[in-house]
C-alpha cells in the first residue's frame, strides 16, 4: 500500500506462492484506517467483495477493469465509445433520448505535457451514470461512474542534424515510430500507450479521474522503478530472507522519500541511493 501525496510506503503483506494478490488485499486492507480515503488498486483487485469492503470502512474506489473482466470490459469501452462520437456531432445531432441524458453526465477533457524526453497525451472520459453497467444493476451497487484515460507518450526523436522529428500524436498512432511499435490492441503496448477503464463510486470530473489515475501510474515510476533498479529487488537470489529484506528495502526506500518531501529537492533520492 502506497499513499501517493508523499509516495510512503504504509503497509505490506506477504503473497504466499499458492495464492495471489485477491486473498491478501482485504488483509491488508484491515489494518488501515481509509476513511475518506481514494483506494486504487489494479485489475486483479476489481473485486465485488473488495469493493463492499472499502465502502464498508467508509473509503472510495477507482478501479482498472481489464480484459479479466470481458464482459464489462467490453462494455465499458463501447459505451465510452458511443458517448465519445456522439459528443463530437452534437447533443443535438443525438435522436435517442436516453442517450441524450447520459451526454449530460458525460465530460472529456484532453492534456498535452512536453518535456525533454517525451510529448504525453491524455485524454480523459467519463460518465458519472453507470445505470448501463450490467454488473452495476447485479454486483456492482456502489459503481457511480465509469471512465477512462488514453495516454500516448512519445519519446523524443532527433535526426543525425539534432532536428527534431518526434511523430506527432496521430502519426504514432497510424504508423509508429522507430522506437514505439503501432498500437495493435485496446489496452495499448506497454507504458508507452495505454487506454484503461476504469469504474468508481464517486462523482468526479474528467480532470479529477485524470488526477488520480496519474497519482496511481506514479507507484510504477516512483516506487516499482526504484526498487527494480536500484534496490535490484527482482533480481535477488534470497529465499529464505526475501520478506525480511523486503520490509528493510521498504524502510530505506521510505526514507529516502521523507528526505525529498523534507528538503522539496528532487536530487535527494538519486544522490542519496548513490551514496
């Protein structure tokens, strides 16, 4: 567990090799206090007795759905699709009415982020009616809204002049790029392009889901990254020891991101961990 403001790790559990994630994820749930709290978590914990179980101890919920859930994966993303093309010819270019009053809970909004290393696009969908939504009416009872963000990032590209010839957004998309592959499935390749459903049972705004399916991908970058290459945790050979030298690489990592949030210098993590 990953409070995302500061990037603390709060809590952990070990996964036994005969189990997975669904069984120690209410765990672990227990020992937090998440009231008034925002849960993500990643498709395996798209789960009804999850989800009754963050509601119980009085947090909220944005989920991933993925195609472990086909069904309403699916439907999610058609609706979406529905919502979308019909927000472009017009409310009023719209004959049926029930789709009309999904349009007026229905927000889209696009983000353009440019760095050194790469452009990133984000566009970010959502419906605060999920009525549609099959499990929603069986399973689901909590679910409020559905939404989803497509993000494209692309890395800088420069010629053997240093011209800059990055892609543009559509260019990638229909052709690829020399160092990203053309997008072949819904889910998008890798971290690069990604298009996710995501359901939650609050009423939020496109740039409020935006916000925190940002906060969510910043575990990958800040805390995954870190433990993978620097900490080398995928790659130690330890068995016996690996929950203990887990919980010390989960310290030492904690306090490095106290020193950052401490001083508000971004150096702080690399040249301590040199160090």
């Amino acid at each position: 567990v990953v409070e995302t403001v500061r990037g603390l790790i709060l809590a952990q559990l070990p996964v036994d090799s005969k189990t997975n994630e669904i069984t120690v994820i209410p765990e672990l749930l227990k020992l937090l206090d998440i009231r008034g709290s925002v849960i993500t978590i990643d498709a395996i914990g798209t789960q009804t007795a999850i989800m009754e179980q963050i509601h119980e101890q009085e947090g909220h919920f944005v989920l991933t759905v993925k195609k472990n859930q086909p069904d309403a994966y699916e439907e999610i993303h058609t609706f979406l699709d529905q919502l979308e093309e019909a927000e472009k010819k017009g409310k009023s270019e719209t004959p049926d009415p029930v789709m009309q009053d999904y349009l007026g809970k229905y927000e889209e909004i696009n983000q353009m982020e440019k760095n050194r290393d790469r452009n990133e696009y984000r566009t970010c969908q959502i419906c605060n009616n999920a009525s549609n939504l099959t499990k929603k009416q069986k399973e689901w009872t909590h679910v409020q809204s559905i939404g989803r963000v497509k993000q494209v990032r692309i890395p800088v590209e420069k010629d053997s002049q240093g011209n800059d010839i990055t892609p543009t957004k559509e260019s990638l998309l229909e052709k690829g790029s020399r160092r990203v592959p053309v997008p072949s499935a819904e889910e998008g390749i890798g971290k690069d392009i990604q298009c996710t459903a995501l359901i939650s049972d609050l009423i939020l705004t496109a740039e409020e889901l935006g916000s925190i399916k940002r906060m969510h991908w910043s575990i990958e970058n800040r805390l995954h990254h870190v433990l993978d290459d620097t900490f080398r945790e995928d790659r130690s050979p330890a068995k016996k020891s690996r929950n203990n030298l887990s919980l010390i690489r989960k310290f030492a990592y904690n306090i490095l991101r106290l020193a950052v949030y401490g001083t508000g210098l971004t150096t702080v993590m690399t040249e301590m961990m040199e160090k």
